[in-house]
C-alpha cells in the first residue's frame, strides 16, 4: 500500500529508516535524475539545423545507415552539450549514500552523469553516449573524438582501427535490442535484494519497458519501494513511500538524515 504523498520540506520518518535500514540500496534512475544538471532532451537538441526532424529519424539504424555523417553531426553536438553540463546535487548525494551503503544503480540515461558524480554505474539499460563503438565491427573506440562546440549538419564520424568502419554512439536507437549484460546486471541486482532493502525510483516515468516492470521486481523480493519523483507516474501507485520533488531537493535531505542517523 502506498503512503500518502510527502514532499521534500517533510521527509517522511519512514523513508529514511527504510533507507537507514537497508543493506543494500537499488537506484532505478531516469530522465528527471539529470533534468536539474540541464541535460538538453532530444527537443532541447533541435536546434536549427535539425529542427524540421523528428528525433526518432536521427535514432534509427536505418537512419545511420542512411547518411552516417548526418547522424553523427547531431550526436556529436549532443555529446558537446552533455559535456558541458555538471552533476546536480541528487548525483552527489547518491555517490554518498554509495559510502554508506551498498548501493546499485541502473539507469536509463545516456549520460554519464553519475559516473563523474563518483558513482559505480552497475548498468546503462539504455546505452551510453560516450560509449563509442564500430557500428561495423563492434569493437569500442577509446579514443578522444572532436566535439563541435556549435552544431554542424554534417560531420564524418571517426574511423574503426579495426575495421575502418564507421563510429557510432553507444546509445540504444530506436528498433534495436537492449545490452543483454546491462539488463543482465540490472535483474541481478533485483535478485540479491532481500527484505529491509530499498529500492529507489528517481525520475522515471514508468512508462518504458523492461525498466518500468523493475519496480514491481524489487516488491515482489521484498524491497521497499521508494518513488522519488515531482509527478505522478505509471508505478506510482505499486511504491510503498511516494516522495513528491526533484532528485536535487529530495535526495541530499534524505542521505544527510541517514548518515546523522548513523552516527
């Protein structure tokens, strides 16, 4: 049964002895972890070059295969805009609570927001920006890449050294199938929860799947399930404590109460 909703002026007792009594906490995170960073959507990225483009045509294979330096064009201008952002203060907080407990993330967002926060990311459900890699080949380029600072149509994505293929970004386009070791992480993580574990769902709607059906996976092992999020969403209601504000208001209050407790 859900609580009634609670804000993050009145953190509610309850949730953080939940979290204060956990052995191991899960952080399912989405969209709204980063929104407060200022990570640009696929919206805020239309800038004038693309704005006549609906964003799935930029985030299909077939897209790539279509005009590969114009997909590249864009993603690179995204990576550049990522760059430029910094980890908000929910980020922080998680990095932490990962000091004070044991803590798994798995998110949906394609930056690497919590990895410079300081956290160990156990999965990118979604893929990851910077996690470049042939598009031919597979192999991962490690290598630097140029980042437009102002956005070009078209731009010649790097060469594979393997291969001499094209490189294309880690993310997960639209028609493509998940990373089976991300998803693979994501569900062991959801089997070593116990009861007197928390699972916390921070800015993510509910509404893609399989993340949307990993709340009702951490329940059913008996987790408390945690909604911290400023809407409602499509899982709000299968959430024991339903915390209603950002990922930057709720999460520093709730880990600064865990560790004054602990002490």
């Amino acid at each position: 049964m859900t609580t009634p909703e609670t804000t993050a002026d009145a953190l509610p007792e309850e949730v953080v002895a939940a979290v204060r009594g956990a052995r191991r906490v899960l952080v399912l995170s989405g969209a709204g972890m980063s929104a407060e960073s200022g990570v640009p959507t696929f919206r805020d990225a239309q800038t004038g070059l693309w704005e006549e483009f609906d964003p799935a045509q930029l985030a299909t294979a077939e897209a790539w295969q279509e005009d590969p330096p114009f997909v590249w064009g864009w993603y690179a201008w995204r990576m550049h805009l990522v760059r430029g952002v910094d980890p908000n203060a929910g980020h922080r907080a998680l990095a932490e609570l990962g000091r004070l407990r044991e803590v798994a993330i798995s998110t949906q967002n394609v930056d690497d927001l919590h990895e410079r926060a300081g956290s160990d990311v156990a999965a990118h459900v979604h893929g990851s920006l910077f996690a470049l890699r042939c598009a031919d080949c597979g192999v991962p380029y490690a290598q630097e890449v140029d980042l437009p600072s102002e956005p070009q149509e078209r731009l010649t994505p790097p060469e594979c050294p393997a291969c001499g293929g094209h490189v294309r970004p880690g993310v997960v386009w639209f028609g493509e199938m998940l990373p089976e070791a991300d998803v693979a992480a994501t569900e062991s993580a959801i089997d070593a929860l116990e009861p007197g574990d928390v699972a916390l769902v921070v800015g993510t709607s509910g509404i893609v799947f399989p993340a949307a059906g990993y709340p009702a996976m951490a329940r059913a092992e008996g987790a408390t399930v945690i909604e911290i999020n400023p809407l409602e969403t499509d899982i709000s209601d299968m959430c024991h404590h339903v915390v209603r504000g950002t990922a930057a208001e709720v999460l520093p209050a709730l880990v600064a109460a865990v560790r004054d407790a602990d002490r």
